[in-house]
C-alpha cells in the first residue's frame, strides 16, 4: 500500500529528516513492550511455585491467563480507539504503564486465587492498549520500506530480551532464593522507569484532518473487515495468541511434570525461546520487507510446529531439545507481521489504531481467554501432554490460513507489478 504524506500525522519528509527519532522510538517502545511482557510471563514461569502454595487446578491456571487476556482485549479495543479520537497516544501510553506497574505488586501479595484473578484483571486493563497504540506510532513515524523491521524491532525484540528471556531465568532464581512473592515485585520498578522515559522523550503526532473526519464505530468497522487481509489476519491473530498463552501457561508445567526436568532447566529451556526470539525479531520482520510477508508468514508458521513436538517427542540429550526450542521458537517473528504490519499497510492511516485494536483485542479474547482455558480442561481431562497437541494443531492452522493472504510488502508487491506489467 502506498502512502501518501498527508495521510501520516507528519509528513514522509519530516520523518526522513528525523531518522535518529525514529529509531529511539522503536527502542523505547520495544523496551517498554518488553516490561509488559516481563509482567505477563512472569506469573507462568512462576507458577510450579504458586500452584501448590494457593492450591490450584490446570483450570484455575488457564483461568488466570484467560482474565487478564480478556481484560487485555477489552482495553486494547477501547484505548485504540480513545486514541483514534483523541489523538493522546503518548499520555495514555505513560498512564497505562504506571498503572501496570503498580498492579504487578498486588499479584505479589495475593494470598488466593480470587485476590490473584483481581490483580490480573487489573493488569490486563492498564497493559491492552499499550501495543497498538506503540504500533500507531511506529506506523506514523517510521517509512514504509523499513514498517516491517520496525514493527517486529517493536513487538518483539523488547518482549523477547526482557520477558521471554531474562523473565524465566530472573524469576525462578528470586523465587528460588527468596520467594515468589518477591519476584512478582520485581516487574514494578522498570515500568515506572519506562513511564519516566516515554513522558520525557516521545513526541506527541500531531493531529490532522483525518482524525478530526474520524467515522462513526459501526461504519469503521465495516471499513475494516471489508478487507480479506483484515480478516485472515484477525483469525490468525487468534491462533497466535493461543499458541502463546498455552505454551506460556502449561510448558513450564510439562517440562518439570511429564518430562522431570527441573526447575532451573525448565527456566533455561523457556528462555530459549525468549533468546531466539531477540534474533527473530529482527530477521523474520526484515526478511518479511523483502521476500514479502505471505511466503514469510507461511513458511515460519509451519516450521513452528517443533516446538511442540520437540517437547513432546524428544528423547535425545538435553542439548538437542535446546536446539529445538531455538528453532521452534521461529513463530515469535510472525506475530508483528500478522497482528500489525499487513493490517496498517492495508486500511487507511486514520484507522490503524482501530483495526489494530480489533486485532489484537480479538486475539485477546478468543485466543487469549478460551485457549488456556480449553487447554486447561483437556489437561485435567486427558492429562498434561494433551496441551503440546493443542500447540501442534494450532501451527498447522496458521500456515494453512496464511496461504490465504494478500501480499502487502511494498517491495514485493513492486516486484510483483513489474513482472505482470512485463
């Protein structure tokens, strides 16, 4: 999709002219993606610690998950649009990390499952908006030659360093030395750091004529999913927040559970993902910008399947399930591509924020909610390894689904041009 310059709250020449702005917002707003995410995880990694102590169920594990993506969906639909209308990105995103700050110390003084549920809820509620409305941003600054590489630098790299990576290895080893309690509170300090840092160095977009024209709900809905992308990549949105919420909520529990490894090595294992992904997060979104994002998307969805079936069928040495996780892990590039960069290149600029929103908020609630929880009820039903089937069946549906896209990718769809023009 080409843009024009009037379409962006700045124009492309302003935004060529300021390349060194452009990539400190994409380190800011990754970094600060990467404390959500940190946030997020770190109850899964410390769950073999919590489920004995407060006594719960699988269900009531996938119960904890559903909440906060549900909460999360909820406000990520509501704040995508406030901010469509409002046009406050950088205030809303500085308010709704201190908030999830502030929510992570409740998780640590929880002394039930009800008290623990309110404070994910909670936590859900401040954390939703924060990626699309840093994906807005990303979409108004950043050209659209580099949009890919920026939004996967956005969605992934943070996430993948701070809360697939150093979040298991961190939070099991303060839980090991010093209790679980004390590790929920670790989350609260760099998000108010990041709140300090976002409320001094981002720069508000300025308005334009297209927010001010902004339609009505039910006629920018229509817009939106008048798109076959916006709804392929809705559905795989779905499935990819599933994969993540079920292999978050129940890996850890597998690995110690069923395989008998430890829980130090369970935490190494689970960063492995969070390590590969940092790689990812950059060469599956910039490969994405020149291959294009379809053959990217279904080649990466299908190799995914190793993860699960690593886990569940690997016998080797240790090493070799490491290796597997790592390559495996290759999914975490695909969640950018899907859940923000093909739907900014394919509506308007003046309703990114909102199809953003709807993306993401329905993975939240479809995926996000029923995934863990289904998954948690064929765990007590048919036992733990019944959930890696689940992750297996989700991976054969996203590249299936994939196949249908559009191609987006400015210079594939250039290339693609010039051959039927030839």
């Amino acid at each position: 999709m080409s843009v024009r310059p009037a379409d962006h709250p700045r124009s492309s020449v302003a935004t060529a002219n300021r390349p060194s702005y452009q990539w400190l917002l994409v380190g800011l707003l990754s970094l600060n993606f990467g404390v959500v995410f940190f946030d997020r995880n770190a109850l899964n990694f410390l769950m073999p610690f919590i489920q004995p102590e407060l006594r719960l169920s699988n269900t009531m594990v996938g119960a904890l998950a559903a909440a906060l993506a549900l909460s999360w969906a909820v406000s990520g639909l509501f704040l995508g649009r406030i901010s469509d209308l409002l046009g406050k990105r950088k205030a809303i995103l500085v308010v709704c990390t201190v908030v999830f700050s502030c929510a992570s110390l409740l998780s640590g003084i929880a002394a039930s499952f009800a008290f623990l549920l309110g404070a994910r809820l909670m936590m859900g509620i401040a954390e939703g908006g924060v990626l699309p409305i840093s994906q807005t941003l990303i979409a108004a600054e950043v050209s659209p030659a580099r949009r890919g590489l920026a939004m996967g630098v956005t969605q992934n790299f943070g996430a993948a360093l701070l809360g697939n990576f150093l979040g298991p290895v961190v939070v099991v080893a303060m839980a090991s030395a010093v209790g679980w309690r004390s590790a929920c509170y670790l989350t609260a300090a760099p998000g108010l750091l990041m709140a300090t840092l976002m409320g001094l160095l981002v720069v508000e977009p300025a308005r334009t004529a297209f927010a001010a024209a902004t339609p009505r709900k039910r006629d920018m809905l229509r817009e939106v999913f008048a798109h076959r992308n916006i709804i392929v990549c809705t559905i795989m949105s779905v499935l990819l927040v599933a994969f993540l919420m079920v292999f978050y909520s129940f890996m850890p529990l597998v690995l110690i559970s069923v395989r008998g490894f430890g829980r130090q090595t369970m935490s190494w294992l689970m960063a492995t993902y969070g390590l590969s992904s940092i790689a990812y997060a950059v060469l599956i979104p910039g490969a994405s910008d020149f291959v294009g994002r379809r053959p990217v998307t279904v080649i990466v969805a299908a190799v995914s399947a190793i993860l699960p079936l690593s886990a569940l069928l690997s016998n080797g040495p240790v090493w070799q399930l490491f290796a597997l996780f790592a390559l495996g892990s290759v999914i975490s590039g695909i969640f950018p591509i899907c859940m923000a960069t093909i739907p900014a290149e394919t509506v308007a600029p003046r309703l990114i924020a909102t199809v953003l929103g709807v993306t993401m908020g329905a993975a939240e609630i479809i995926g996000g909610v029923f995934g863990p929880m289904a998954s948690g009820l064929i765990a007590d039903r048919f036992g733990l390894k019944a959930t890696l089937w689940v992750l297996v069946g989700l991976t054969i549906a996203m590249a299936l689904l994939a196949l249908a896209l559009i191609e987006t990718a400015p210079a594939a769809v250039r290339r693609s041009k010039a051959l039927r023009d030839h």
